[in-house]
C-alpha cells in the first residue's frame, strides 16, 4: 500500500465505520502517534470515524494507525510539524483528498518543558508558543475552510490546568495554555453561527510518553508518578488518555451540538487544589 494512502482503509472498516457513532466523519489529530493523541485517535477510529495522525515523528504514527487497523478501523498517518505552515497545509490537503474532507480537530500536539523563569532561555520560550499556541492557530486556519465546507464541524482543544492556574517552572506553558482558552472562546464565537463548535479539554495529569520521559529526566520514576495520582489528585489516581478520549468522542459526535466555548476538566479535582 502506498505509504500515503490510507493505512487500514477495508471494506470491513467501512462497514464497522458505517455502524459507529461517529460514521462518515473524519478527524484529524495532531500528536496522534503518542500519549493522550494516541488514546484520542484509537477511540475516535472505534466509533466508526476515520482518523487522520499528525504528528512531528513518523515512527509513532505508523504504529499507531497500524494498530488502529488491526483493529478494524480507518487511519492515514501524516507526518507534519505544526509549527511550519507549509507541513500543516500539505496535511489538510491530503486528509481531503483521501477522504473528501474534515469534521473534527483535536488539535493535542504540545510540548512541556518546564524551567524556572531564570533558566528559561528565549530559544525555550519560543520553541513553546510555537507548538503549544502558533501550531493550533497553524491547524485550525487550514482546517476551518475545509469544515466550512462540510457545513460545520468539532475543533477540540487539547488545553491543561496551568491555563488558568500557574507553576514557577511552566510560565511559557502556561501563557500558551492560557491563550489556547482565549483563542477558544473567540472561535467559538466567531464560526457558531457556522456550525463549528470549539471547546478545551484539561486532561488533568496523565502518564503519557511525554510526561513519563520529562519525570525520568528529574529522576522521578513511574512508580513515584502513580503514588502523586493516589495522594496528589482529589480522585486518587492519575487520568489516562481514554479519560480524555471519552470527552473527545461526545465532543465529535452530533450529541454535542449545542457544546460550544466550554472547558472540561476531565482531571479528577486537580484543578481544585492547583
Ligand atoms: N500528560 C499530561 O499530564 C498532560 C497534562 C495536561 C495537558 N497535556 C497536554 O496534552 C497534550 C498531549 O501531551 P502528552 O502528555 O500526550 O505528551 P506526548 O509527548 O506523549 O505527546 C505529544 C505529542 O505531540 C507531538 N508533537 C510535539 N511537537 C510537535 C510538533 N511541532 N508538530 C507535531 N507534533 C508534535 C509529539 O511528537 C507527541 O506525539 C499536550 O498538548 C500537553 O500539553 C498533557
């Protein structure tokens, strides 16, 4: 098959497609190679959407629609860096022509690195308000024309608690964060009339690929991530990607069509005690 043609694509994913909640839509997600993007892609592609995956690292995407399509389901992975327009454009373009068009964005990819405002270089600031403000602004200018065309469609934002809390080592991040809520409220504003719906998922704290990484990296393991779930967050544990993924699958379905420029917590209490 060719590497840029549907991976998965069978009669017998159209069929489960055409029996699913979200039959007939397609949906594009970035970062959807890894982490809550991963989760978010595999739940969507389940009910019967098919399932664009954008992400900066091919490895992740490949494997990520191979695994959709051993489960029966539709995904064409994309390599595309959401910082440069060109790659976003190309993307769009292509979600289009293999499959007529675009009816949901999780717009997820993101980056955290986290510094202390007197370590946090302008190369560091930059680098996250590209991904995590310019690349959801990159996506979304490409992806509304194509869902004006549809005659309306779902722009998920994939936000977190530091956009409207704070933390010493995360002021970038929580700028970008922040800003991510504006933009929302203003989409959602602005394209209601049109049928696009914009709303903001905080998806609490989650032991995705990233997360795990960046704690190893301060010499935190994975045992001592699960231990902050059970005492750190109200609910007693940490959030997992499906956690976020069932949000996402309301948010996509046309049982949501009157949720516009909200902002779920799916983060069991954390934001109460941040
Ligand atoms: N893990 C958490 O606890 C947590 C909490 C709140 C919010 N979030 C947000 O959730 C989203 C997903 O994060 P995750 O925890 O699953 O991390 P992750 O590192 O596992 O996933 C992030 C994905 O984004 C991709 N990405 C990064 N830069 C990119 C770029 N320039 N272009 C295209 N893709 C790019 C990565 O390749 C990766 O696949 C992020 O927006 C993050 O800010 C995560």
């Amino acid at each position: 098959m060719d590497a840029d043609r549907a991976v998965g694509w069978s009669a017998e994913a159209a069929t489960a497609g055409a029996q699913g909640r979200l039959a007939g839509k397609v949906a594009v997600v970035t970062g959807g190679g890894t982490g809550i993007g991963r989760g978010v892609s595999e739940m969507l592609a389940r009910h019967g959407a098919r399932v664009v995956l954008a992400g900066r690292r091919p490895g992740p995407l490949t494997a990520t629609a191979a695994a959709i399509a051993a489960a029966g389901g539709a995904a064409l992975a994309v390599p595309t860096d959401v910082t440069v327009a060109a790659q976003v454009e190309a993307m769009v373009a292509r979600a289009c022509a293999a499959w007529g068009g675009i009816d949901v964005l999780v717009s997820n990819a993101g980056v955290y690195p986290r510094r202390e405002l007197a370590d946090l270089s302008e190369e560091v600031w930059d680098l996250t308000i590209d991904v995590n403000l310019k690349g959801h602004y990159l996506c979304v200018r490409n992806v509304v024309p194509a869902m004006l065309r549809r005659g309306g469609g779902s722009i998920i934002f994939i936000g977190s608690v530091h956009g409207y809390t704070g933390g010493a080592d995360v002021l970038g991040y929580a700028a970008a964060k922040g800003g991510l809520w504006t933009m929302t409220r203003n989409l959602a504003r602005t394209f209601a009339r049109q049928r696009i719906r914009v709303n903001y998922i905080n998806p609490g704290w989650v032991a995705s690929e990233g997360e795990v990484a960046h704690r190893q990296e301060r010499g935190e393991s994975l045992a001592w991530l699960e231990e902050q779930g059970r005492t750190a967050v109200p609910s007693g544990r940490l959030q997992t990607p499906e956690d976020t993924a069932h949000v996402c699958l309301l948010l996509a379905s046309d049982d949501a069509t009157q949720i516009t420029a909200t902002r779920f917590n799916v983060d069991g209490g954390l934001s109460l005690v941040m």
